[in-house]
C-alpha cells in the first residue's frame, strides 16, 4: 500500500541492544479513513497500529498472528489489532466518533478514552496452544502498556515510544515509534547507559516532525551503542477478509440462525469491523449456506 512508511531492525552494543523504529503515517491515515475515527480515536488506534507492526515483525513463522486488545472502562469502548510477521496490521476501535477534552498537557487524552482495565496479547505461532498474556493497563496511553507487557510476560527491559501527531484538519499529519530492548547478556554499564538516554530524547512525533527517518530516530537514541541496520521492513495495513470467509462465519451460526434470517425475508448485510467492509447476502444466498451446515 505505502512506501514511504518502513520499519527498520537493528542491533547495537554489540548485539546486547536490538532495536526497531517505524514511521507509519500513511498506514494510520488509511486506518482513518476507512474507520471515520476522530482524533482522539485515530490517536489510540494509530499508536497500537505502529506498535503492532513492530511487534508482528519480531515474530518468526510466515503463519504467525499476533493480537492485541486494550478494553478499558473509557468510552472507546476498547482496541484491537492483529499484526504477522511481514508488518501487515488491521485494527479498529469500538467507537471511533468518541470526542473528549485534551488532557491536563493539551494532548489528545488517549488515556482517559481507553480507561483502566486489561490488554490481552495473544500470539498463535502454529502451536498446539496459542501464548496468551491479560495484563492490567498502567497508562492507557499505549506505549507504557506494551513496555509493562515485554517486561512482565516476556521478561525483556524495553523501551517503547509510539506517537501520532493529527494536523488541523484531522488528517494523520506523523506517526512512528521505537522499540528498544535489552538482551538478558546487556552488561550493567550499558544498561545504565541507555536507561538514561532514553529518559532525555523528546517525543517520537517531534521529531518526526524535525524530519527524522526511523535510522536517524534510532540514531539518536543508541547512536553511542555502534548501532547496526539489519533488515529494513515495509509495513502495511492489509485485512484478509473476503465473502467466502465471511461466508464460512455466517455458517457457524448453525441452521436455526440461518433459517430464521431467512424468514424475515431481507437481505443480511455483515460488517468487517477491521476494514469495514459490507458483505450483502440475499435469502437465497442464505439458503445455499444452509446446505453446508454440518
């Protein structure tokens, strides 16, 4: 879909530091427009989009899925995205006409629309058994929350910074991220080193802004580090739905269901909440998928 958004990975410190850094506007602009999200929306959406996409591109298998959900007491009404390993993303928010007050720092209050309650992470890596992870939510803002999960359920110090800037006119104006996480062989004095560092760089989105590319964000951040590129990834938003899937899922329901759609004699419409999409099946469509029933 886009090509000027790419995520980078990276090592340093001689592989006691790896490292990621994507810019994803276009990405989270196309996430806006096909959901309607108003800022404080495509706020949080956007940020767990970019995050997701990191994260999708640290796994391993091509048939590796990973899902994250944030459902909180907020009028959001909770957030969900589903990243694989080639950084396609799909996500969707519960109410994307939600309108709150920036917060106490005149920002988009992405905290105070998700609320407290839980992320669920759960990663199907072709397993019997999919890893599944329920943490509290710390800040709600995003970024802290996924920091809290790689260090509670993974055990891996990380560092994760994830902004969305939206221009006047509620357009996707930057967005981005970094990931940054220490290997369990991290000597003390890099450690300390970059807890520091990262404590003083200035926020993702203002950087963006200054112009940084995702090699000079994470120069900045472990320059000192000798940082090495590795691979260079381009993300995208992409949602594998389709009417035969859909299909499938309507056939799930079981025969009652089907037959008593059926009866009220009116076309079904069904909605992709990931990419928003209608299916329209006719009574007759319906009764073709009543044959199929097991």
């Amino acid at each position: 879909m886009s090509t000027s958004d790419y995520i980078i990975r990276a090592t340093a410190a001689n592989n006691q530091i790896r490292a990621f850094a994507i810019t994803s506007r276009e990405l989270v602009e196309h996430a806006r427009q096909i959901h309607h999200t108003t800022p404080v929306a495509t706020a949080a959406l956007g940020r767990l989009l970019t995050g997701g996409a990191m994260m999708g591109s640290m796994m391993k298998g091509d048939t590796d899925l990973l899902t994250i959900t944030m459902r909180g007491d907020g009028p959001i009404n909770g957030v969900t995205v589903t990243a694989n390993s080639y950084a396609q993303v799909k996500g969707f928010v519960g109410n994307p006409d939600i309108n709150l007050p920036l917060n106490y720092a005149g920002k988009l209050d992405v905290g105070a629309a998700i609320g407290y309650g839980t992320m669920t992470v759960s990663k199907d890596l072709g397993l019997k058994e999919p890893y599944h992870s329920e943490l509290p939510l710390t800040t709600s803002e995003v970024a802290e929350d996924l920091t809290y999960y790689f260090a509670k359920s993974e055990q891996i110090p990380s560092a994760v910074a994830l902004g969305v800037l939206i221009d006047k006119d509620h357009t996707v104006k930057q967005a981005g991220g970094f990931l940054i996480q220490l290997m369990p062989f991290a000597e003390e004095s890099v450690i300390s080193t970059l807890e520091k560092k990262v404590e003083t760089i200035p926020s993702v989105t203002s950087l963006l802004e200054k112009g940084y590319s995702p090699e000079q964000i994470l120069e900045q951040v472990i320059g000192d580090f000798s940082l090495e590129i590795t691979d260079r990834i381009i993300p995208s938003y992409f949602c594998n739905c389709s009417k035969e899937r859909v299909s499938k899922a309507l056939i799930s329901v079981g025969k009652k269901e089907l037959h008593s759609m059926i009866q009220e004699g009116n076309n079904i419409e069904v909605n992709c909440h990931f990419c928003n999409t209608n299916y329209i099946f006719t009574p007759a469509e319906l009764q073709a998928l009543v044959l199929q029933v097991l």
